[in-house]
C-alpha cells in the first residue's frame, strides 16, 4: 500500500495559487512602467561594479518582487508553470532552460547567490503575459571580473542543453561582456 500525502501536496498547490493571484493583482506595466524596468535593470548591472545596494534600487525591486510570484525549487517551479497556464513555449521547455541557468549559477557561489525561480507577471495594454525567471545576484564584494565571466556562462548555459537562448539572454550577455571591458581599460 502507498503512503500518501495529501495535505502536503494540497498545501504546496494552494501555496502557489496564492502566490500567482497577488502577482496577477500587481502586474507590471511594460508601457507605463518602462522606466521604473529599465532603472532598475541600470541599478541591478551599477551594483555589479559598486556592489552597493541603493534605497532606490530596494525599492524597484520591491515593485518587480509584487509582480513575481517566486519559488525556491524546480518542482515547486513546474507547479508554478502549470497553475499559471499561459504558455506558448512548453512547460518542459521552459522548465530546462531555467534550470539550465541555475545548474550554472549553483556552481558558482563564490559570485552567485540564487533565489530559485519565477514568473513575472506583465500587462501590455489589456493583455497579461509572463515572464519565466531564474532568480540569482552577485555574492556582495565578491571579485567584478569573475562575476562577470560566471554571470555570462549562467546566461549561455541554456545552449549547453541544445535550448536556445532568448531574446534577454542574448541582450544581457552583450552588456555583460561591455561592462567587463569597461572595468578591465578602468584598470
Ligand atoms: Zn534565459
């Protein structure tokens, strides 16, 4: 006869159901709130080289952070997925492409530290869509170039599992691989 668990597995759905309804109350909009998305990504990448958190950037986190619903594993991640429902790419898909970037980043925790992963909620007009995210920061103090090389490699890691990098990915790994640059002719 097998165990069961019921309340457990109960609790967990209900956990993320929770989680989803309050993203979907505070969903970000990419017209009206382009600034406050595009502050906060210059903030995030000045911190990489400053490795000062300012109350302005807390603070924009902390808009993003309502949008997000966040959880710490990738099980708890596929529930996420499938609670939410609104895929074009396949769950699984998605699901190994994020993992991809964590499998990287967990073997860098000399210059990362993770959050596990989530789905950030955005409003384009009428329209509700989500954004999958692998959640991840730079060790504070921890050595600029090295972050760089490691945050690069966590970007690429999705090609390494024959998936393909998305649009963010190939963008991001572009203003990494310049703002290394930058801070080596700094030197
Ligand atoms: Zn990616």
């Amino acid at each position: 006869m097998h165990e069961s668990f019921p309340t457990i597995e109960r609790d967990i759905h209900k956990e993320i159901a929770e989680k989803i309804a309050t993203a979907k109350e505070h969903p970000l909009d990419i017209e009206k709130e382009a600034d406050i998305i595009q502050r906060y990504a210059d903030l995030v990448h000045e911190s990489y080289i400053s490795d000062i958190e300012t109350p302005e950037l807390r603070e924009l986190e902390a808009r993003i952070k309502l949008a997000m619903a966040q959880v710490a594993t990738i099980s708890e991640f596929k529930i996420l997925m499938e609670s939410a429902g609104v895929f074009t790419k396949t769950v699984l898909d998605t699901l190994a492409h994020e993992n991809a970037h964590a499998n990287i980043a967990d073997q860098h925790p000399d210059t990362h530290l993770t959050h596990g992963y989530g789905l950030v909620y955005l409003k384009d007009g009428e329209d509700i869509s989500v954004q999958p995210v692998h959640i991840s920061e730079k060790v504070k103090g921890s050595n600029t170039i090295e972050f760089f090389d490691h945050a690069i490699a966590v970007l690429e890691a999705p090609a390494l599992y024959e998936n393909k990098l998305s649009d963010d990915d190939t963008r991001e790994i572009e203003v990494l691989k310049e703002m290394k640059e930058s801070v080596i002719a700094s030197k």
